[in-house]
C-alpha cells in the first residue's frame, strides 16, 4: 500500500466541443484558469476529467456553463481532497 504524505498535484483536464469539433484541450493546475476558459467559449459538450494521484480520477460530460462549473466544484470539493490525501492506495 502507498502513502501519500504530500500535498496532492492536481491536474484538471478540460475538452470543449462545438457541433462535434474539438475545440478546446488542455490540462490546468487551478480551478480559476478552467473557470476562465468555460466562461469565454461557447460550446455545446465539455468533458472534464480531474487527475488527484495516478490512477486516481473523477471525470464527467457536460452541457452548460453552469453544470461544468458545478462538476468542478464537486470535484474539487476540500473534503473530498483531503480523504483522498488520506487514504491509503495499492
């Protein structure tokens, strides 16, 4: 078993699609830059994906602003960060 006594990297990786085009792909360190990037394109998919530990993730699809921004606050939720930094993984 593995023991993380560090503060966790996360990645967030984000994917904007507009009539089945990828238009947006790209990796973040904070929430506010993925904020930015929701906030400034339109789109009519998004697929988020935030990497906690190798092997570790929540992912999710998305059809709005306001349900992208809401996914990721669920998934970047301060509870939920610090049971991942606790728990012990194989």
């Amino acid at each position: 078993m593995t023991t993380f006594k560090t503060k966790l990297r996360i990645r967030i990786h984000l994917k904007l699609f507009k009539n089945g085009e990828l238009m947006v792909n790209t990796w973040r360190r904070k929430r506010t830059a993925i904020w930015s990037l929701l906030k400034a394109n339109f789109f009519d998919k998004g697929h988020i994906k935030v990497h906690y530990l190798p092997g570790v993730f929540n992912d999710a699809e998305f059809f709005s602003k306001e349900e992208g921004r809401r996914i990721l606050d669920s998934f970047l939720d301060t509870a939920l960060i610090k049971s991942t930094e606790e728990t012990e993984w194989d």
